[in-house]
C-alpha cells in the first residue's frame, strides 16, 4: 500500500451499502485525483463463520430497497435472482482474494477494479468466489486475466487479502463503507454513504489543505 497521502476507501465487495455508494465514490474519484491518490482494501464483512448462504440474512432485500431509494443504484435480475433461490454463499474472503489478485496489477485503479466487482455480482449476479469471474474483469479493464487466475491459484492473493484485513482492524474499521484520508501515522475519517459530491470534495480539502 502506497505511504504517500490517499484516500483510502475500506469496503466489501459483498456490501450492498458499498455498491449504493459506489457511483458517488466514482465522481468523487474523478473529482480529486489530481489532488490526492485513492487506494482500496477490503474489509471482511463476511468471513469465517459469517461466509453463509444469502437465505441466512433474512434483512437482505429490505436492505437492497432501501439502498436503491435512497442512492439510485438497481439491482440486476440475475442478482435478484440468486437472492429469491437463497443458496448462494457470500464469502467475503474470497471477494478479497478477487480484489488483491486485480489491484496487484494496478494499484492505482482499485476503486475502477472494486466497482466492477460489485457490478458484476449485484448487476450480472456472478459469483465472487469464481477465479473466472475475476478474468473477466482483468480482460476487460485491460489487465492480465491469467496472472489474475495465478495469483489466486498460487495463495499470492489470500495473503494480500488477509493484509488488507489486518489494515482494516489496524484502522479501527468495522463498518463499509469507510472513508480515511491516511499520511502515514496520520488518519482522518472522511463521510461516505449519502454524502453529496461538494462535501465530500470540501471535507477532502480540509484535511489535506487544498482548495478544491
């Protein structure tokens, strides 16, 4: 992770509020990229004993409705479709392992490589734990599909996942989406989820003491 001042966004890619969330981090990225680096790391929602069938979180599709009214974001068919059948698994430790195994080919573009992750699932309903899914992702943002599919095979990128872990319990995050503006030793928590673009870009500002 680059020690040079970013925005880090800690998130899940299984984390419907992350996908709601996901066009305004979009703008706000494009906005202030010129100011400061974004990074992104996961933040295991669902893991160990939490990695359970979609039938096992009953609150699920009152979550989505609420997400799409008040962001905008829609939930695909074949999403909604693995969500009525309720016996697909969310694992969010093999999300991160996706994530790392894209992000180690271009850290600079996580949140463009997490944003297609989160469309992939809530829009075209495949699975986060498919290394196929992941080489389709990689071929089409212009990465290397199998080096993508090598680092998963290869245990490469479940140790990256677990670091990103480890980042995140470090950081004090429990909660997605998160929002952190980090200058080495130095952290400070930016709003996220039903923010509007000129605060966000005001309160980066604030903190890193440049004008928009």
């Amino acid at each position: 992770m680059s020690q040079q001042p970013h925005v880090l966004y800690v998130a899940d890619a299984y984390c419907g509020w992350c996908f709601g969330f996901g066009p305004r981090l979009k703008e706000f990225e494009a906005a202030s990229r010129h100011r400061i680096a974004f990074r992104v790391i996961s933040g295991g929602l669902f893991v160990g004993d939490r990695a359970r069938p979609m039938s096992d979180y009953p609150h699920i599709p009152e979550a989505n409705a609420r997400i799409a009214r008040l962001s905008g974001v829609s939930f695909g068919n074949a999403y909604n479709a693995l969500l009525v059948q309720g016996k697909f698994v969310i694992d969010s430790a093999a999300a991160a392992e996706g994530l790392a195994a894209l992000r180690a080919q271009d850290e600079t573009r996580g949140i463009e490589l997490f944003h297609s992750m989160q469309q992939a699932f809530y829009v075209e309903g495949r699975s986060l734990s498919d290394p196929e899914t992941y080489a389709g992702i990689a071929s089409d943002m212009g990465l290397d599909p199998e080096r993508a599919k090598q680092l998963l095979e290869s245990g490469d990128a479940a140790r990256l996942a677990q670091g990103d872990f480890a980042r995140a319990r470090q950081l004090g995050v429990s909660t997605y989406p998160t929002l952190l503006v980090v200058d080495r030793d130095r952290v400070q928590r930016l709003p996220a989820t039903g923010t509007a673009l000129d605060v966000l870009n005001r309160e980066l500002g604030a903190v890193i003491g440049l004008g928009e």
